[in-house]
DNA sequence: CTGAAAGCGCTTACAG
DNA sequence: CTGAAAGCGCTTACAG
C-alpha cells in the first residue's frame, strides 16, 4: 500500500492549467479570476482533495488559523485535581470550536499563571510560538492589566470573557451578571419571600460581587431590609454552601429563601435542607448561579441563572476571526452583553402560610 | 509604544555568534554541540525571548508539534444541543492537554461523521490540512474500520481509545469495562443482593454490551438467576433510566439493586425511586458507570466504577508524542489498560431484612 | 485578469 | 563539532 502524499498548490496549479497564484487567489476567495478560470481551479482542488497547509500559510501570510484560550492556570488545575466537572471550560469549547470551525478555525487552550513573575516572558513565547490571530481571556486573567499590556505591545487582538473594568478600547464580552441576580431576587421576592438570605463566592471575585450587588439591588428596589446575619460570605464551593445553608437554616429566625451565588454552593444548601429536616421547596426556595449540568439532576432540580458561556465564546471567536480576515473592520472595538436566561425549575415556590 | 516583533533564530545565531544550524542543534537537543556554545546559545534564547515558530517547524521538518483528537459529530452534538455536560470530552480534554504542554505539544479537537459518505475525504483534508504528528479516535470512531485504513494509508501515527476489536498492530487504551462491571455487580452480590436488575446503554455500542458482559460474568459465577424480566434495554439517557427504573421497580418482584450502564441512567433510576417512595439504599441499591460529575451530587451520592478517561488520554498523548520523536520506538504497538477505580458512596447498602 | 519572483523561519541533507 | 545551501508550501508585493 503506498502512503498517498498530500497534493501541493503546485499540482493542482498543474491540473488546473494555471499559476499557483490563480490558485492561491480562488483558496482566498481574491476578486479578479474569471468565472471559467474559478470553476477550472475548484474542480481541480475537489479532484485532488487539496487543503492547503496550516504551516505554510501561516508562515508565509502570517495568519495561523488558529485562536488561543487562556485559562487560569491555578483555577483550572484545582478543578482537575478534584475532578469537579467544570462547565465553563466545557461551555467555551465547545461555542468556541463550533465558530471556529465553520471559519476554518482552531482553538487552542492554554494554561497561565498571570500572577507568576516572569507571566510576562511565558505569554510572549507562547504568543510567539503559536502566532495566534487572536486570544481569548478567561477571568480573572481578562481584568489582569499586565497580561493586557503585552497583548497591546505585541499586537495581538484580542477578547475579554467576563471582564469588570472596561475601560480601555477592546473587545469585552460579558453577560450582565448583576442584572441575573437581581432577576433571580425578584423571583423570589415575587413568589413572595421577605427573609431572603444571601450566600456570597470567593472574595475578590467580580462575580461574586456583581450577584451580590443584584441581589442587593432587588432587596432595596423592593423595600426589604438587608439583614447582614442572613449575608454570608463563602467560597464558590459545594462544602462552602453546606456551612452557609447550616448556618443560615440555624439562625434563630432563618430565612424562607436563599439565592447562592452560584450552582455549587446552591446545590450544597440543598442537600444541607434536607438532612436538617427542611424541604425544598416547601420550607425553603433555593436559588443559583450559572445552570451547573448537576443542576438537573439534582432533587429538586435547581432554578438558576443560566450564565450563556459558550454565546459569549462564539461571539469572541467570531469577532476575532472577522477582524483576522479584514484588519480595518471595528469588530474588535466593542462591549457586549450576551443575553443570559433565567431557569425555573423545582426548587422555588412560595412560602408557607405561617 | 513599538510593536515588539518577536525575534527569529537568525538574531539568536548573531547574538551568540555561531550559526543558525547550531541554534537549532540546541533548540532540538542534537548531539555534537561543546557545552560552551551550546551555553552560549541558551543564554541568548533566554535573553530575546526566543521561541521557534510553531508553523516554520511543521513546514520545514514535517513535525507540527500538534495532536488531533477526533470527536463523533453527532454524539457530540447531541450532547451539545440539550447542554448535558460531557464530563468524557473535558476529562479528555485535560488529560490530554497536561501531557502535551509538558513536550511543548498542543491538542485539537475535531468532529468528524465518520458514517457521512465523504467521511474519507474530510479526515484526509482535515490530516493534510494540520499535519498533525498524531491523532487520538475516541468511540464509536475508534472501531471504524474505513477511519482506522485511512490513517494507516495516509502514515498517521494513532491510538484508539476504548476499542473493542484490537486486531490491528496499533496502539489501542481502554480500561476494563467488563472487569469494571464485573466489579460493580459483586459489590452488590457481596452486600447480599440476589434479585439485581441491569440496565443497559445504547443498543450496539461496545461499552454496553462490555459492562453487560461484566454483570452476567458475575452472577453467572455467583450461581444467581439471570431473569430476563430484569434486564431491560435502554440508551444510556436520564429518561431512560428513569423509564427503565420505574419498569423494573414495578415487577411484581421487584429487585433489590439495580446495576445501571452508565451514571446518567442510575440517577435517573434514583430519581423515580423518589417518586416512588422507594428509598435509596434502604429500599434499593443503585449502581452506575463512569463516574459522572453529578453523581457526587445526587441524594444519595452514587457509588460508581470510575473510568480514567483523562489518564487514558494522557497515556495516548505521551506515546503519540514519544514516536514523534522517534519513529523507531514501539510505543505504538501496544494494547494498554489503564486501571479503573470502584467508587463505593452512598447509594448502596446491604437489602431489608425481610 | 494573470503570473514570475521573492521570502516567511525553520529543518533536512550534505560537506568539511 | 560546525556551517552553507536548499527547500518545505504557501502568500506578499510587484509587474504586466
């Protein structure tokens, strides 16, 4: 059996009758080939089933076809080690690759540690290794000042996903977070519910603190008062929710709703309900953040604010490419909040008469 | 502020005075270089920031330092669509990731139709198109045998993860799925379970009719009855489970532990229970496969045989990329199983007394 | 509308 | 142990 060696822009230039840069000018879709001349080089491309080389385009045109995500190195590792599935990598691929794809595109993931000293070197050799036509920020690295600096001097575009301070003109994609907690909190508020308690992620985080500031925001619109023992601070996690729901489900007067601020920790209030003797969501309306897949399988299954990941993915890569393929374009000039959805499942409902 | 274009191995060869050959003699660790100049070279690598262009090294030495890891479209798609999170995909996707970055690789996702009729010509474009050094087929892909030619005709390197007919001289990773249900069943047999009930997956995948294999091994060599009536035919879906379980808990004789094919199926089987009032593990015993990150979770936990797919695909990585680099090796030809685990939580206890 | 030439930044094969 | 030359397969810039 002999090994088919791949067909080169010379041979179907051959088979054409044609320069390869008639070829080269049909592959790119160039103007100023005529029609006859187009459809010879098309027949001639399917016949030989030529696809031209990544390397030598991106060698010789300086586009590699190719997008880079930075994912934070410390968050992303932790994740593996437990194994917690983590639906916003999971999310980003796969709205990611499904733009790329219809473009000709690649996405590549990378892992980076923003915060070690020589960041600096490790990005620019990556940058320089790969050539990418443009980079894709996770949080927290998108808000990292520094990492957006070397972007600037090098010249590589590029997207923040779920950047907080966006005040230099770049592409900043987002969704309106504190918007979805104050939806979540109205929801609750609607059904009903006056103590409603609030379970906070990781200091520091914006996140953590745009679902609070939505939160906060429905309870003042809505005249409630803000009791602090009902605001916990927690951590983002399973183990985080469990503690805060204990406390929270102990306190002398406990709340008859708690919106956590994400699907971790609502999950842990949940199962924390329910070995204490408190139904949800007879006893309890439970709320999240980020419709986390286990969300669904929970019992009840959560209600939750549906952060779109992958949208906002697709928008980035998207725009990227756009500006890839035609540099004057403004696509990369722009903020953008991505619509997210609101997810009512089993775990609200309206309290008890008492 | 100037655009700092990254440097090319021409400015490290005058930097440190020596060739552009012998820059790249260190850069790729060849042998006859005297450790003064190979000191030299390091230094000035270091000092400009030096990193070989990923697209001049595929083009020049026909290695592309990437790793292409081909999906089934529709599964995928599938998994997509509904937003069921595909905890095989991101375990993949790490696993192989952590064993790339560290040889200095990269690894590509791609979704391929392998039962389209130009399945043939869109993987040899795709192949010729990125060149990768090494391509990892994931199931139902990797027992296609049209997929598995074209490779071998085209001369790229590959390994099958969770094959089932590994006739060929290839490398080929599973785990044990029948050991692993074997497993699963005798751990319901040893708590004393005699009536146990089996769902099966999706009619004609391997792994269904492996872990199906596994429970009859198991009975069959604990002189336990193989009734019909309890084992019935699902898809490897939540609804499914949740159909199968309400079947199975509705037999006149219902068993006391039900062995679901995968996890997906068992909390559905845990759900229903609920529903109808049968408690898990006092009422029932479930068990499931994969290790699905909402099985820790569930209410009860569920006790699972967890299937290293991220250490599978690390495995197929190394090895892809050790024959890279020396296509002498053997690592290709090999039939390897990465051990399994049995995860024992909460969903399964000794039967009622009765 | 089309093509000949040069060059992208490396590695290969060869010479010394 | 080291280097000069050629070439990988494209695109760019230019000429006609």
């Amino acid at each position: 059996m002999t090994q088919r060696r791949a067909p080169t822009i010379y041979e179907v230039a051959a088979h054409a009758g044609v320069s390869i840069k008639t070829v080269s000018r049909v592959l790119n879709l160039e103007p100023n080939v005529r029609p006859k001349v187009q459809e010879r080089v098309k027949r001639a491309v399917s016949e030989l089933g030529y696809r031209p080389k990544t390397s030598a385009r991106g060698l010789a045109g300086g586009r590699s076809f190719t997008l880079v995500t930075f994912l934070d190195e410390a968050l992303t590792l932790d994740h593996w080690k437990i194994d917690r599935s983590n639906p916003y990598v999971e999310r980003l691929q796969f709205g990611g690759m499904m733009a790329c794809r219809e473009a000709g595109y690649h996405l590549l993931f990378e892992l980076l540690n923003a915060e070690a000293e020589n960041a600096e070197a490790i990005l620019s050799s990556t940058l320089s290794a790969l050539n990418p036509d443009g980079v894709i920020l996770t949080p927290p690295i998108s808000d990292n000042q520094k990492i957006l600096e070397i972007l600037v001097r090098m010249g590589t575009p590029f997207a923040r996903l779920s950047a907080t301070e966006t005040d230099v003109a770049c592409l900043s994609i987002t969704m309106d977070e504190r918007a979805g907690a104050n939806e979540a909190t109205l929801h609750l508020i609607g059904l009903g519910h006056k103590r409603i308690g609030f379970i906070a992620g990781t200091p520091g985080l914006a996140s953590s603190r745009a679902r609070q500031d939505g939160y906060t925001d429905a309870m003042r619109a809505s005249g409630l008062a803000l009791d602090p023992a009902t605001m916990l601070q927690s951590d983002y996690t399973y183990e985080g929710g469990k503690a805060s729901g204990r406390a929270l489900l102990s306190l002398p007067n406990p709340p008859t709703a708690i919106f956590a601020a994400n699907d971790e920790m609502a999950l842990g209030v949940i199962h924390v309900a329910s070995e204490l003797g408190v139904e949800v969501p007879r006893d309890l309306s439970v709320v999240g953040f980020d419709d986390f897949p286990a969300s669904r399988y929970s019992q009840p299954t959560l209600t939750t604010v549906r952060q779109p990941v992958g949208d906002m993915a697709a928008e980035a890569s998207k725009r990227l490419i756009a500006h890839a393929a035609d540099k004057t374009s403004q696509e990369l000039n722009a903020a953008l909040a991505i619509n997210h959805a609101f997810v009512v499942r089993n775990s609200t409902s309206s309290p008890k008469a008492s």
